[in-house]
C-alpha cells in the first residue's frame, strides 16, 4: 500500500493511521453518493429500512407504504428527544396520518394516575393511501 504525498499525518504516525488514511483517501472511489445514504429523502428504499435501524427506529414493518417508512425514519431523532411524553405520541400518531387528541392525568377532573394519558385516534386515508394497520388473529 502507498501513502498518498498528500497525507496530514505526522511522521510518527502509527501503521494503523497509515493504512486508515490510505483507505480514507480512495473513499471518493465509491461509485455511491454516500451522503444519501444517511438522507431519509435520498436513500434508495432498499437501505432505508438499515437507517431506521441506525437511528433507533423500535417499530418498523415491512407492508408500511414508503412515505410512512420515510417519515418515520425522518422523526426518529425528534421522537428520540423526546421519548416518553405526549408529544412524542402525537408525532408517532401523526406520522400515520392520525388525528389525536390526549388528555393527560393532570388535565383530568378529578385528577388521573401520574403519569398516564387517555388517547382519542382518528386515523384515515392520506394521500389516497388507504391507513396501515394489523388486525389481531
């Protein structure tokens, strides 16, 4: 292996820093725009399903249309922030196409168990996509 003349690295660089730099130096060689590939909007649908993983997608099915799967891999991030609260539901719920409407404990009268909510979902066609969903049996 060759170093590039227009390596960085100091010369008491290590043998690993060497060949990482040579490696790091053909990336540009990759007939594939990696760039996209961490893009929700550009990633071919093949990978998509690797960057939901990545980005700590839990939920994922096979038979979600593509704009589902995309605006799900799109809000990972945001729902990762803020995981465990209403506003992380309705964004779930939203990214389904539903309408929701969330009353939690405090907003109860009387005044619910800490920490629960009541949910009231309204989910239909988007896009003339007939709504996704798994019947139980």
């Amino acid at each position: 292996m060759t170093r590039r003349a227009t390596s960085l690295l100091p010369p008491n660089a290590t043998a690993l820093e060497r060949r990482l730099a040579d490696t790091n130096a053909r990336i540009s060689d990759i007939p594939v725009d990696i760039g996209a590939l961490m893009d929700p909007d550009a990633i071919p649908l093949r990978f998509l399903p690797w960057l939901a993983w990545h980005l700590g997608v839990e939920t994922w099915k096979d038979y979600w249309p593509e704009q589902v799967k995309r605006a799900r891999v799109k809000a990972a991030i945001r729902i990762a922030r803020k995981k465990g609260t209403a506003a992380a539901v309705r964004e779930v719920c939203a990214s389904f196409g539903a309408n929701v409407a969330m009353r939690e404990w405090f907003e109860k009268t009387p005044k619910g168990r800490p920490g629960t909510f009541e949910i009231l979902m309204t989910v239909g066609a988007r896009d003339g996509i007939p709504a996704t969903g798994v019947t139980p049996g």
